[in-house]
C-alpha cells in the first residue's frame, strides 16, 4: 500500500501541472481587442521612421553634407589620450 502512495504523488502533481498549465495559456477576453490596437501603433511607428527629415537639425544647423572649413587638426590641439608625437 506504501508503494501506491508513493506513485501517486507524482501522477498527482503531474495532473495538477497540466491543469494550472491549461489556466495560464487560456486566452483572455481582454487581450482580443490589444492585438488590433498592438498592430495600429506599429503602423503609426513605421510612418514616423519613413518621415523625411526636416531641413534642419535640432540646433537649427542644415542636415547637408558639407565638409568643414578646416581640417580637426588643424583648428587646435587635440588630445590623443596622453601620447605626444615627437617623442
């Protein structure tokens, strides 16, 4: 009779995982109408990526590609992390 007792327990907890397994996948009445909607703001989303740019940039400077005036060197020192050439 031990022996029976000791198998049921797993076929127990077998039976009891599949039926909380069955609760947590059903399909709730609230999540039918968030797909739709879900589907509407990747939509939206997408058309803003597609926007073109404005023809300036946030600090109100054109977006064209233009090359600077000067070279970087050349307009001050720059810093390469505490190496200097010459040494």
């Amino acid at each position: 009779m031990a022996a029976v007792s000791w198998l049921l327990i797993p076929l127990i907890a077998a039976l009891s995982a599949s039926l909380w397994a069955s609760w947590a996948s059903r399909r709730k009445a609230t999540h039918h109408g968030s797909d739709v909607s879900g589907v509407a703001g990747y939509e939206r989303f997408r058309q803003a990526m597609e926007r073109p740019r404005s023809s300036t940039s946030v600090n109100g400077s054109d977006d064209r590609d233009e090359a600077p005036a000067q070279p970087l060197a050349a307009q001050g020192s720059v810093s390469s992390g505490g190496a200097q050439q010459g040494d």
